[in-house]
C-alpha cells in the first residue's frame, strides 16, 4: 500500500491542545450538546433552501417524532 506523506512527518503535538482533548475525553455529553449536534448534523444535510434555517430545524426537531413503521 502506498504511504501517505502526513503520516511520515514527525509532529510536534501542541501541550496545552493536547491538556484540552485529554480534559474532554473524561467530559460526559449532555443531553443538550447531544441535541445540539443533531439538530447541526439535520440542518447541514438538509437541502439548500433558504427558508431552511437551523432554528426552523431546532423548533421542528422538537414536535418531529420517527415513527416505527
């Protein structure tokens, strides 16, 4: 398999970036930020509409409900 130049690189890992994802492998998502990333993750596969808002994909997601068919 060929190798890819970006892992042939010797990198330097930044200390304090390095504090951050350390920090927030042991944070618990809560139930906002989980919500908060679906509605992101609906409104960027959404088709480009402009009445397609993420505050109109934030209001829907409330009501909206999949149903088990």
């Amino acid at each position: 398999m060929a190798e890819r130049k970006q892992f042939l690189t010797n990198m330097t890992v930044d200390p304090e970036l390095a504090e951050l994802v350390r920090v927030s492998r042991r944070k618990p998502v809560t139930q906002e930020e989980l919500h908060e990333q679906r509605v992101s993750f609906a409104f960027g596969n959404a088709l480009e509409d402009e009445s397609v808002t993420k505050d109109s994909v934030r209001q829907t997601s409330l009501s909206a409900r999949l149903s088990l068919v």
